[in-house]
C-alpha cells in the first residue's frame, strides 16, 4: 500500500466502522476523513511520517478512553515501530544483555509514553521526543535486570564510565591503567575507583558448575586424555575444622554438668595452657592428681558423647 507525499492529496480508502444498534455496520463519525491502515508496521518511513501528522492531530479531539481514541493511538503506535527498530539495534547483541524481541517490546514502552506526551502544536517531530525515550527505556532495561548482583546505580554508572576511561588510558600509555590513574582522567579518589572496580564484578557471575577443561602441566593433550572438572572442584578445600562444629555442640551442655574443680581444671589446661604442675600448684594438687582427674573427665565426657 502507498501513500502519496503530502496528507492533503491522501485519498481516504475504507473508514474503521463500528456496529449500529440495528446489528449493522456503518461509517464512525469520529474517524471520518481517515485514512484506512490495514498494515501500520509495513508503511515506509516517509508515509508514516506523513500518517503520524494526520493522526495526531484527530487524536487532539477525540475524548481519552474512548474506543476511537485506542484505535488512533494503537494506530500510531504500530505505524512508528520503525523507530523502536532503529533505537534498538546499537544494543542488540550486547554481551549478558536480553533478546532482540525483549529489547524491542521493551522499546516500545517508550514508544508510547513518548507518543502519550507528544504535543503537536509545539511544531517537532515525534522522533525527537521519541527517541530518547525509546533508548531511556531500553538503558534502564539493562540496568535493572543485567546485572547479576545488583548494586547502586551510581555504581553501575561509574562502571561506564571506568570502562571508557580504561580503554582510552590503553590506547594512550599502552598499558592497563592503575587506580590513581583512572582517579586522576574521571577526577575521583582512589577509593571510589577501587570501589567501582569492585562493583563491576557483579556484572556477570559464573556458575560453579560450568566445566572446566584443561591438559595438566599446559601440554597439548588428546581430547580423551583431557579431563573435565566443574569450577567448584577447582577451588577451595574441605575444612578440617567443619566437623569439630557439631562435637562442640554436643559437648556444650555436657561441659555444662561438671563440678567446679573439673571444669577449673579443663579452663587452666585448654583454655590457659598450663602444664599438669602448674594446675596443681595453682588449686593445691598434685601433678599425680590432677593428671588423674583430667584422665577421668575427659574419658566420661567421650563415653556419654560416643553415646549420645
């Protein structure tokens, strides 16, 4: 379908009807004189610009809410989604970013609070309104839900803005640049620099899980000799002390049971340190005894936590 270049030589086709209380069809008063749009999305970029100014200024006296006043706005909405298209590419493919299709309906709410806000009788086109609110949308999409940790938006704006910073310093010093002087091209402390740099790692996350193929010693190996190991089997150990947690938690009321003099000597031995002559000195002992008091409790104490 093809329009001619100015909206007054535009010959109207068929009106947009609306049932008759008789049960049948006839023209809407209020759509009259406009042209008929079967296709909005396949209209060429100089057609809709024309079709935009035509319908906007219907749209002006038609009550909000109404159902012609949704087939209007519907109407502009679907013949400028050219202008979502050409928002949207500059991010298309952008690592860790959503689909195309998610970028372009995202897009399209921008689209239309642009079009809900634009005032045709300040003279200016709809792309220069709808545009930034069309890439405003699509930025805060990102930003929202990109991010694998999130974190403050100054901190997800300071690390563009170090991003930029370290690829320029690259290409001038030939070298990655340091902290300070990354403070000194964006004018902030080190501190708030390292801070950002911190931040960026939130960005993107990588599962425990994900293999990990490597040939050992950095030989080239055979696709059979090479082994796959998960990122959590890379990293970290087994901590010898995890499982004195839950034997402290046993013992912890059975501690709790002991005479004074029993539990006075288990503070001096293990919590001070002291030799079995210097328990005995310090409660007026002997080393003979207090040996034998210590063999008694701490084999109760093992016995009653063996059969706990």
């Amino acid at each position: 379908m093809t329009f001619t270049a100015t909206a007054e030589a535009m010959t109207p086709t068929t009106i947009p009807t609306t049932a008759t209380p008789g049960g049948g069809t006839g023209e809407d008063p209020a759509l009259g004189g406009l042209p008929d749009v079967p296709c909005p999305r396949e209209l060429s970029t100089r057609d809709a610009r024309e079709l935009t100014h035509v319908f906007f200024e219907r749209l002006q006296s038609l009550e909000e809410g109404t159902r012609e006043y949704q087939y209007v706005r519907n109407t502009l909405i679907e013949m400028n989604i050219s202008l979502v298209q050409f928002a949207a590419r500059p991010f298309r493919d952008r690592p860790g970013g959503p689909e195309n299709e998610d970028i372009v309906q995202v897009g399209i709410i921008g689209l239309i609070k642009a079009i809900d806000r634009y005032d045709p009788e300040r003279n200016t086109q709809l792309t220069t309104l709808a545009l930034p609110y069309i890439t405003g949308e699509i930025k805060r999409h990102f930003r929202d839900t990109t991010w694998a940790v999130r974190v403050p938006r100054r901190l997800q704006e300071l690390r563009l803005e170090l991003a930029k910073a370290t690829e320029e310093l690259t290409a001038e010093t030939d070298h990655a640049p340091t902290p300070a002087e990354l403070a000194e091209r964006l004018d902030l402390t080190e501190d708030e620099v390292r801070q950002g740099l911190v931040a960026a790692n939130g960005y993107s996350t990588q599962s425990l899980d994900v293999p990990q193929d490597g040939a050992a010693g950095g030989t080239q190996a055979s696709a059979a000799a090479r082994t796959t190991r998960s990122l959590a089997e890379t990293m970290g150990e087994i901590d010898p002390a995890l499982e004195a947690v839950e034997d402290r938690h046993a013992l912890a009321p059975l501690l709790a049971d002991l005479d004074e003099r029993s539990t006075q000597i288990l503070e001096l031995r293990f919590g001070q340190e002291m030799t079995q002559a210097e328990i005995g000195a310090e409660i007026g002992l002997s080393q003979m005894q207090v040996s034998r008091l210590l063999t008694r409790t701490l084999g109760s104490l093992r016995e009653e936590l063996l059969h706990a």
